[in-house]
C-alpha cells in the first residue's frame, strides 16, 4: 500500500514536461494549421526523439515546448507548473534555468569567446560565483572535448566545434530538460556518437530529460521513446 | 548581479561596431562642446556689456526729482469732482535737487543688511569753455573712497589718479571725448561756468574713459567738497545717493521701500537698464537654442546608428531571449549602449568645450572704449556644463529608448528560423 503511494507520488513528481491539447496554426499567407492536439508527457531522466518528414511541424513544436513561441492553443507544463499565459519576463527565467535548448543552427554570440558564450546563461542566472561558473564551463567544454578551443571567438570555430560549444551553453545551468532541433545535423558519424554519448550520461546520471528532433534513424533507435510526427500530429 | 552583466553585454556590443560607436559619440561631443563654448563665450559678453552699465549703475539711486503739482485747485472744487480736470495752473515746484537730511539717510542705509556700500554724489549741469566756445556737460562730486569701492572708477581712469581729486582742491578729471574735444592734457586748467553763472578753474588731474561715447563727452569727475564749491552750496548739499545691494536682483523692492521710507525717489538698476536685460536675454535665448539644435541632431545619430546595430546583432539578441533574456534585459542593454556613448561623448564634449573657450579666452580682443579688456571675455560658469551634460545623457538616452523598445520586441523564433 504504502510502496503504491510512494509510485504513485514518484510518478506525479517525474513529469517534467507536459502538453494538453496544443494547436498551433499560421495565418499568412492562408490560415493553416501546424500543429493538431498535440499530447505527451515526457519524464525525469528519458531520452526521447522526435522523427517525421521535413515541414511536418517538429521545429514548430520544439519552439512553443521551449517557450519562445506563445502564440498557440492548449496548455504546456514544465515541472507542474502551468506556462500558458505567463509574462514574458518569467518565461526568460524558465528558459534560462529549466530548459536547455540547442538549435539547428549554432548560435554563437560573436562579441565573446567561447568560454564566456558558454558561460553566459550562468552568470544571467547568477547562483553561482563567476568562478564556479567559469570552472563548469571548462568542465563541460572538456567533455565536448573543446577545452583547447575556449578562447577563441566562436567565428574561428568550424562547424561541429561551434555546435559543440552551442551544447556546452545548453548544460551549463544544469536545466531539467535539454531540448534540441537536429543537434547533431552539422557533425559527423564520431562527434555524433560523441554527442549521443554525452547526452546519455546527461539522462543516467543527473537524471535530467532531452527531447531531440533528430533524422538520424541511428540516433532516434538509441533513445528510450520515439515520437513520429505527420502533418502536425502525433502519430505514435 | 544583472546590471552588471547588461552593462557587460553592452560594452561589448559597442566593441564590436566600435567605428559606428565613435561617430556617434563624436557627434555627442561636438554637440556638447560647441553648447558649452556658445554659452560660455555669449554670457561672458553679456556679463561685460551688463557690467559696463551695471557696474556702473548703482543698484538704487535716491534722488529728488522735478514733478508736477499734485494738488490743482481746480481739485478742491466739489463740483468737478467726478470729472476729467485738464486745468493745471500751478507750474512745477522748485524743491531743488537736493537731498535733505542726507546725513542721516545715509547712516540708516549703513546700517542696512542688505547694503553693501553707500555713495554720495553731487551732480551739476555745467559748461566748459574753451575759446568762445562753451560746450554742456556734467560734474560729479564723488565721494572718492565710496566711489572707488562700489565702481571700481579707477578701472577706467586712462590717465592720472582718481585719489588725486582728494589730494589737491580744485582739481577735474574730464571723460576723455571732453579732453579732446577741448584739446587739453593733464595739468591743464579748464574753466566752468554753472548754470547760475559762476566761474570756476580747475586744473586736470586724469583723464576717464567709460567705452560709451556719450558719457565720454560730457563727463567729469570732482571731488564732493569741489563740487560743492563749485555750486555756491554747502557741505551739506547732495543731490544723489547711490546704494550698492549684496543681491541686485533684490533692487526693485528696496528701492519701493526707500522711496516709501524716506519720501524721495528712488530707481533701481533694472528699471534704469531695462533695455540692457532685454538684450542679454535674447542672446542668452539663441545660444541655448543653437546648443540645444546640436544636441538633438547628434541624439538622430545616436538614434541611426542604435537601429543599424539592432539590425546587424539580430541573431545575437536572438540568441540572448533563446537563453534566458527578458525582452526588458534587452531593452536595458540597448538603452545602456545608447546611455554609455551619451556619458562618453558627453564628457569628451565637455573637456573639449572646455579647452575651446579657454583658447577663445586668450584671443586677443582689444578695443579703445573697453580698457579694462584684453581678450575676449568667456563666463565659465558650471551650470553651463551641468545643463549641457544633463541634456546630453538625455537626448541620448531618448534617441536610444525607440531602438531598444523595438530590440526587446524582436521574436527569436523569427530570426531562428530565418536561418
Ligand atoms: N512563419 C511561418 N509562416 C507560415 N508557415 C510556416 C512558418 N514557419 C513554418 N511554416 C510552415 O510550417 C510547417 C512546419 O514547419 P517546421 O519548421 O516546424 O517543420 P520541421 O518539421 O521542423 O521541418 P524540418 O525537418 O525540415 O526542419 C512547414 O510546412 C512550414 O512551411
Ligand atoms: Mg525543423
């Protein structure tokens, strides 16, 4: 009895993110719907992956799950706390310290090197020391095996690199959930594996939870939970 | 904390766009040294042209003046009470210039808080005659401590010494137009006639040049003693007292006060020099105007400039709202940025303006009929920088409030997708 309850009440606490009935439509150039009744949950320390054909809305969905995008219908939870309708100054502080997101594209602030792009979002949160957070970011990026690299300005990178660098910055708030659009779609078979790599210890050891749109079918089948997309739905 | 890391981000920014950063800083500068210099070198001519005739006006001057008769007869008539009356048979009364009881007016004035010093004074109507010739003009008796101490007369004695008309009776210093007029030099005699046909000589002692013509050639300076000499009057006699006031803008209601205290007249410096003010105030008006023009069109620049930044770094405040930046952290970023080439140009400005008006200050600037000047004259008052500066950081401030509203408006997902 008292063992079910405790499941029970594990179970609640272990969703991370959830949505209910999100719709999403675009309006130019005619009124179209992107995404249909979109539901999922996803839990402490999964690793799950969306697939679908390309313009079926996975990107779509990946910027209102991470809160940049509120023009859509429904609700979204992150660690059961209701994001629809909130302010703009208190979804930047979800994002800063929640969400970890890694784009399709790198973005790099060009003004700074390296290290400081990694440690931006830290010293914005500013729990830690500039210290504490400099060594975190020298830790992350050794992982990503960039340590070398941490001074230099990012448009010195190639490509893989400044993705690499792009997921250092994602980690370095240690947020529940990691979100990425194709991470790994600039990088090839090794530091793909490597990322894969690094992503799996995310989940296994700090129990933290991912959510990668990916077209890697590799990379899909290693995760826990595939999501496949079609014409804005969720399809299994 | 976060203004730290704004201002952070901030800096950064204008690194790197630091050629565009450095013109819009220039034109903050030229803006704010051109304001400051303007201002300083319009008011420092205001303060000497105001100073020539303020220096040399008393702040209060008691006198008695010639006025109509009040009291007409046709006024007792019961009849015409309520009417016009034209009728004003009585002429004017002779009381005589003279300032009664001038001794003790005097001690009461001394002791006033609000006085600085007081100076008697005998004005005369005289001629000179040279030749056949006589030509108007006018005596003051001074006294020469009192004189010296609120108008500072030595200043404009060209030549000999204003203490000399205490040291010798009979002694004159003439305005120099007089002098030349008359074609006499210091240690000449010149002879005067008074209105009521006295003859006097007196010998020159100085020569006094004020810088305004008219008063250049028909005035001239005696002893108090001498002047009363002159007039047949006794030591007594005084037709002018002049009050110097620690506060001049104080003038108008102390010389009401007096006038009702004591029963004479009595005029205040701004009231005699109304036309000076006026003067003063609208050059005062179109240096601020020209200051202020300048300001704004560097805050257009500023405001150019901002937007083409916006533009170029729309990734970068992309990335920014995409890792935890509030559209307000962004708005505060921009309005850093604006505020920092404000501070920037706005001090270069100052320092600059500074140094122009001090190269204007030792332009040389020499004209007979202001003796006391040497260089062009520049009022370095501090306001000047404090309004200047003041404007600077806000014209820079508003100029970066658009761009950086408009920064904090845009959508990442927008630019993101763009790519
Ligand atoms: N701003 C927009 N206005 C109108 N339609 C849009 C807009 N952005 C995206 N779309 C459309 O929405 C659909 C979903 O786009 P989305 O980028 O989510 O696809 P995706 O699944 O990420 O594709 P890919 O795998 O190629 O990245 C596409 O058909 C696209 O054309
Ligand atoms: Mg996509």
């Amino acid at each position: 009895m008292t063992l079910l309850k405790l499941l029970e009440e594990n179970n609640m606490s272990n969703i991370i993110l959830e949505t209910k009935n999100i719709n999403k439509y675009f309006y130019d150039p005619v009124k179209f719907k992107v995404l249909s009744d979109i539901n999922m949950s996803i839990n402490e320390g999964e690793f799950v992956s969306i697939v679908g054909k390309s313009g079926c809305g996975k990107s779509t969905l990946l910027y209102i799950l991470s809160t940049m995008d509120t023009d859509y219908e429904g609700e979204l939870t992150i660690n059961g706390v209701s994001l629809t309708s909130k302010t703009d100054k208190d979804l930047a502080v979800v994002r800063n310290e929640r969400i970890g997101f890694v784009f399709q594209f790198h973005y790099l602030l060009p003004e700074y090197n390296v290290l400081k792009n990694v440690m931006l979002p830290g010293i914005k949160l500013a729990k830690h020391s500039i210290q504490e957070i400099e060594h975190k970011a020298m830790e992350q990026l050794r992982k990503l095996d960039m340590v070398d690299q941490a001074l230099k300005s990012p448009n010195q990178l190639s490509g893989g690199q400044k993705q690499r660098v792009a997921i250092a910055r994602a980690l370095i708030n240690d947020p529940l959930i990691i979100m990425g659009d194709e991470p790994t779609g600039n990088l090839d078979k090794k530091n793909s594996d490597m990322v894969f790599d690094i992503f799996n210890t995310l989940v296994k050891e700090r129990n933290q939870a991912l959510l990668i749109v990916t077209h890697d079918p590799d990379f899909a089948e290693r995760t826990h939970r595939t999501i496949e997309m079609a014409d804005g739905r969720i399809i299994s | 904390m976060n203004a730290k890391l704004i201002i952070d981000i901030a800096i950064n920014l204008i690194r790197a766009r630091l050629k565009q950063s450095i013109i819009a800083a220039v034109g903050v500068t030229f803006g704010i040294a051109m304001f400051v210099t303007l201002l300083g070198f319009m008011n420092g001519l205001n303060n000497l042209l105001d100073g020539l005739m303020l220096n040399r006006t008393p702040h209060v001057r008691l006198y008695n003046e010639v006025k109509p008769s009040t009291d007409q007869p046709v006024l007792i008539s019961k009849e015409y009470k309520n009417n016009t009356n034209f009728i004003q048979s009585i002429k004017p009364k002779d009381r005589g210039r003279e300032i009664y009881n001038s001794k003790a007016i005097i001690n009461i004035l001394k002791q006033d808080k609000r006085v600085i010093d007081v100076a008697p004074k005998v004005t005369a109507p005289v001629f000179f005659n040279t030749g056949s010739i006589e030509i108007t003009g006018v005596v003051n008796g001074i006294d020469v401590p009192a004189e010296e101490h609120l108008f500072k007369v030595s200043d404009y004695i060209i030549e000999g010494n204003v203490f000399d008309l205490n040291n010798e009776s009979n002694t004159i210093i003439i305005g120099k137009g007089l002098a030349e007029q008359m074609l006499v030099k210091v240690g000449d005699v010149v002879k005067i006639t008074t209105i009521k046909g006295g003859l006097v000589s007196l010998k020159i002692v100085g020569i006094i040049q004020i810088g305004i013509a008219e008063i250049d050639n028909t005035m001239s300076y005696t002893s108090l003693r001498t002047a009363q000499m002159i007039l047949g009057e006794s030591a007594s006699y005084i037709t002018d007292i002049q009050v110097k006031l620690t506060d001049v803008m104080m003038s108008p209601e102390t010389a009401k006060e007096y006038r009702a205290k004591f029963g004479i007249d009595a005029i205040d410096a701004q009231t005699a020099n109304s036309q000076f003010e006026t003067g003063s105030n609208v050059r005062s008006i179109i240096s601020y105007a020209v200051g202020i023009t300048l300001l704004i069109v560097a805050g257009f620049g500023i405001y150019n400039i901002l937007n083409m930044m916006i533009y170029e770094k729309m990734d970068s405040i992309a990335i920014l709202k995409a890792t935890g930046f509030s559209g307000n952290d962004v708005k505060w970023i921009f309005i850093s940025l604006s505020l920092i080439i404000g501070i920037v140009g706005g001090l270069f400005g100052l320092l600059f303006g500074f140094g122009l008006s001090s190269i204007i200050d030792n332009i040389p600037f020499e004209t007979s009929s202001l003796p006391t000047i040497k260089t062009y004259p520049i009022d370095y008052k501090y306001t000047y920088y404090v309004i200047g500066f003041t404007f600077a950081v806000c014209t820079t401030t508003i100029a970066g409030l658009f761009p950086a509203l408009k920064a904090s408006k845009i959508d990442p997902v927008e630019i993101i997708r763009g790519k």
